[in-house]
C-alpha cells in the first residue's frame, strides 16, 4: 500500500474541485480518492472511533499507518504537491486549534461557497481511473490498513 486515500465529500463542488486540484498538483500515483459518503467509509470510520455524524465536516487522509482529518490531511497533501504549492506545507507550524478553525470555517461554508453536485458523486466525473477507487479497491485499502496497523500493535 504505497498511496494514501483521501476519502471527501463526493457531492460537494469545492471537494471535487479540489481533488481535480491535487490530482494536478502531486506526485504522480501517489494519492486515491473515495467517497466518504459511502457504507465501506462509513464502516472503516466507525472501527477506528470517528463518529459518523462529525465526518462530512472533514476530509480523511489515510496513510500506511495513521488517519489525518482537517488541516492536518490538508498539510500531509501539501508536502506532496509540486513546488511552489509544496510551500503550504510549512503553516503545519501553525498552532492545530488555529489551522483547524479555518478548515471548520471553510467546510462549514462550502455549499454556500461554491454549491452542491447536482448529480450524485462528482467524484466519478473525474477522468483518471487511477484516482476513484472502485468499492472493491477501497474495502482492500481498508483490510490493508488494518492488516498493517494489527502487525503493528503486536
């Protein structure tokens, strides 16, 4: 498991915007996008105690062996991207209850901001099979993790 997986809001414009964004911006075959909005994220958040009624505020970074939400998942990309975009990464810095206010701010006004898909998942429009796992390629990303950090505990 060399990608990470962003899980987002797939019927959010500004979300899909932004996945074109980082699709354009990092390194190449480094990151995957899902739809959080899906039962196979919403199991795979559940197992690991984030409740389910706080996760459409908040974009998911999974890696090998943690789970980054808000600003910390945006750093995490932002250290990935190409220069001068990779810059971002350096407000990490930035006290976490700061840099989280803004991303709560942000995802809080997004459907006012730039409106809803009005199809379901936008996220299936997006013209790089590389990037949109199929719910068969999520569910083995997840068993991956789990398997991955159930070694790690032992």
């Amino acid at each position: 498991m060399n990608r990470e997986l962003l899980l987002i809001d797939g019927d959010c414009t500004m979300c899909n915007k932004f996945v074109l964004f980082v699709i354009r911006n990092v390194k190449q075959n480094y990151i995957s996008f899902y739809p959080i909005q899906s039962v196979i994220s919403h199991d795979f958040l559940l197992e690991n105690g984030i409740s389910v009624h706080e996760h459409y505020d908040s974009s998911y970074l999974i890696t090998q062996h943690r789970i980054l939400k808000k600003s910390r998942a945006f750093f995490a990309l932002c250290k990935e991207m190409t220069y001068p975009l990779k810059m971002m990464y350096l407000f990490r810095f930035f006290p976490r209850p700061l840099t989280d206010l803004i991303y709560d701010f942000i995802a809080k006004n997004r459907f006012n901001f730039f409106g809803r898909q009005e199809k379901t998942c936008g996220l299936i429009t997006i013209n790089n099979p590389m990037a949109i796992l199929s719910d068969e390629e999520a569910e083995d990303f997840f068993l991956k993790f789990r398997c991955k950090n159930e070694s790690k505990k032992k």
